[in-house]
C-alpha cells in the first residue's frame, strides 16, 4: 500500500517543495514507498524524485535535494502493525484479565517492529518480498521467538497451520548477514530438558549472526481456564534449566545464552556477575535486569542517600517477588547508613493477574492499594517499571492516583536506578 503523508513539518524540504498532507507517496527514486521504513530507507540520498498522488487521483512527480541540515520534514500516518496468526499455548496475552486498555491485548508480529522497537516475531508469516526487502534494506537486527528447532514441536507449541522449517528460516537469514537476538520461551513439559539442550546446540552451530540466545520462563496468569493446562516453573525445573544452559555454555564456548532472572531466584541461586550479561543484549527480555540494577544502585547509591536525607521521612519500597531479594538489600544497606530514618520493603503479591506473576513490571494499582497499609510519616518508593510510557499502570492507574489516594508524595526509581523522580 503507498504511505499518505499525515503532515508536513513546516520549513523542511517537503514543505519548500510544495508537498502536501494528504497526498500519497507512490515512489521515491522509482522504488514503491509502503510505510515510514521505506520513506526513511529511500529518502536517505541526496537527489529524490517522489511520485505523488492526491485524493483526487492525480499524480505528479516532485524533484527534491536534500539540504544540510534541513529535515524531509514528511510525517506518515500511524503505522498498522501486523498482527499474529499463531495460537501460541503459552501466549501471555490471551491469558490477560479482561477489561484492561485495547492496546494490551493487541499481538504484533511485524519485522518492521522487530527491527525498530526489538519485539520479538515468529517469522511464520513472512513472505518472500518480505525477505527480500529484509536482506535488501539490511533489516538488522530481529529479534526471533524459536522456542524450539524442532519443526513439528514448534508447529504444536504455537499453533500454526502450515509447515514451516524454523532452523532453515534462520539459515537464510544468516546466508545474507541479518543478526538475529533469539528468545526461547521455556515451558515444562515441552521444551526444556533435552529439548532444550538440542535446540541451543542448534542455533548455536548457525554462527556469529546469532547474537544472543534469551531463555525465559513460561508465565502463566490466573485466566487459563480454556486454555491448554500449562505446568510452572518450580525450584528443581529452574535448576536444571540453568545446569542445561552452563553446560552448554562452556561445552561449546558460547558465552551469548542468557538464562532470565527468573531462574535463579526460582532455584535460590544467586544472580550471576555483571560479564556474564556481556553488554545486556536482552535486558528488555528481563534478562539481567536484577544485576544491572544492582550494579547502578551501587554507583548511584551516595547521591540516593542524600536525596532520602532531603526528605525527612520513613519509606516503603514497594516490588514483586522477583525483586524481593535484591531489593532488601538495597534497603539494608540504606538503613544502615541512615541516622533517623527507616527503610522497609513490602512484597506486593500479583492477585491481578496471579501469583505465579512475580515481576514488577506487571504489578498494579489494585494489588496496592489492597496490600499497602501505610505507615505514619511514610512515603512509597516504586518501580518505574509498574507503569508505562503514557505513566499508567497496567490497570490504568497514575501516580496522581495514588497521591490522591495515600494523600502523600511517591518517589518513583528508574527501574535500574539510573535516576529519579518525586511525584
């Protein structure tokens, strides 16, 4: 589909040549423009001539030459994602509670966002012009849900009709150099154990293009009531999931497979130091987010004190199971540093979506106000994390909300302690 143009930034190069919101962009240098990756890609050289055409049908071309320092200034319209055909067993999102936001429950399954916002696709649904376009506008990295190498196991996990060879989808990526990040969710039952060992070993052998493997556990909420019974991760499964990847690990030489957080607080392990992460290439998977967060509270935790001495008062850090650990003692250490103020931390249990839940990433308003009593003189400290980019929680609470509730100041901390923020 050609890409209308929303709006025309004003003194760019689109406006001092006459373009138009609400015209289409048909082509840009002969090549067809469908969405605002092909505009960034094609309007990147310094002479372009961009067919148009208005709602009336009527076309003509436009000859524009970059300026230095002079945006396109061409705004698309709002991309439409492509959506998910796959019935994944463990799909978190058709185990969401009902009622929430629309946006929560919306399944992309887009190169295009893979590329640009590092979600994780199924490559079930590309086509061959989608491969094309991927090796020829170097689509690079993606970010690649296997589960599995195993064909006909990874067709049963996540429900897709046709066939489909996912370790012969990732070799041709890697014939024309399309770094790959790759994430394994691990359910019980059906791919960890051997399963698991084989599939590293696998995408191991398909060389430096792989990036990084993410191992996560399957996360299993309180609505799976007509969905296919799932098992949990339990302290003796999350140790042999981490025994599997160090062996594999070290038998191969591979030191870019990440086991998440997950396991390790699962099996009472202790989270490993920071050079395993390497340079954290798959802390948005949650992986590594533990270590980093202790490493920047450590750098940062000088500047913190001082900031808790400006305000003289009690506090309570608020987080989830997953957090628990670490967290108490970031609060040990600061109470022992204190003079006359106190730090205490409250383990918020996930009843909204289910106690088998435990990051505080998906916390939210209703479980707080539920748990939290507050003490006098007390102020929250929470996670940046339990809210969004638009600042709501996943039950659409703000942090006006809940200043209006306890009727006192919140404290909101970069969920790595890179900063914060008074509320």
């Amino acid at each position: 589909m050609p890409l209308e143009i929303a709006q025309i930034l004003s003194r760019s190069s689109a406006a001092k040549h006459g373009i138009k919101a609400g015209e289409t962009i048909l082509t840009i240098n002969g090549n067809p423009i469908r969405d605002f990756l092909d505009l960034q890609f094609y309007s990147s050289q310094p002479e372009l001539l961009i067919k148009l055409e208005d709602k009336g049908g009527n076309q003509r071309e436009v000859q524009v030459t970059r300026e230095m320092n002079r945006a396109l200034g061409i705004e698309p319209v709002a991309y439409e994602c492509r959506r998910c055909q796959n019935r994944c067993v463990f799909c978190f999102i058709d185990q969401m509670p009902p009622g929430l936001r629309d946006s929560l429950y919306v399944k992309d399954d887009d190169y295009v966002y893979s590329f640009v916002f590092g979600n994780y696709i199924s490559l079930t649904n590309l086509s061959e012009n989608d491969l094309r376009r991927i090796v020829t506008q170097r689509i690079s990295p993606l970010y690649i849900s296997v589960h599995t190498t195993d064909s006909s196991l990874r067709r049963k996990m996540m429900g897709y009709r046709r066939d489909f060879n996912i370790l012969q989808a990732l070799k041709t990526l890697v014939k024309h150099r399309i770094e790959m990040n790759i994430q394994i969710v691990c359910v019980p039952g059906y791919n960890d154990g051997e399963e698991l060992s084989r599939s590293l070993r696998d995408l191991t052998e398909l060389g430096e293009q792989v990036t990084s493997i993410g191992i996560v556990p399957v996360g299993l909420t309180a609505y799976r009531d007509a969905l296919p019974k799932l098992r949990a991760f339990d302290q003796a499964l999350a140790l042999d999931c981490l025994q599997r990847i160090d062996a594999i690990r070290r038998e191969l030489d591979v030191p870019n497979i990440y086991a998440a957080d997950e396991f390790y607080v699962l099996a009472d392990l202790p989270i490993p130091k920071a050079s395993y992460y390497n340079d954290f290439p798959q802390i948005e998977n949650g992986i590594g987010m533990l270590r980093l967060l202790k490493s920047k509270f450590n750098g940062k935790k000088a500047r913190f004190l001082k900031e808790l001495r400006k305000h003289p008062a009690d506090y309570v850090m608020l987080t989830g199971k997953s957090a628990f650990g670490e967290i108490s003692r970031i609060a040990e250490y600061l109470n022992s540093k204190l003079e006359s103020q106190k730090i205490r931390v409250l383990q918020i249990e996930n009843r909204f979506c289910g106690s088998q839940i435990s990051v505080a990433g998906l916390l939210s308003f209703s479980d707080l106000k539920d748990q939290l009593v507050l003490e006098t003189n007390e102020i929250p400290i929470l996670s940046s994390a339990m809210f969004n980019y638009e600042n709501k929680t996943l039950d659409g609470a703000s942090p006006i909300d809940m200043k209006e509730l306890w009727q006192r100041d919140l404290l909101i901390v970069d969920q790595f302690f890179e900063d914060w923020d008074w509320q």
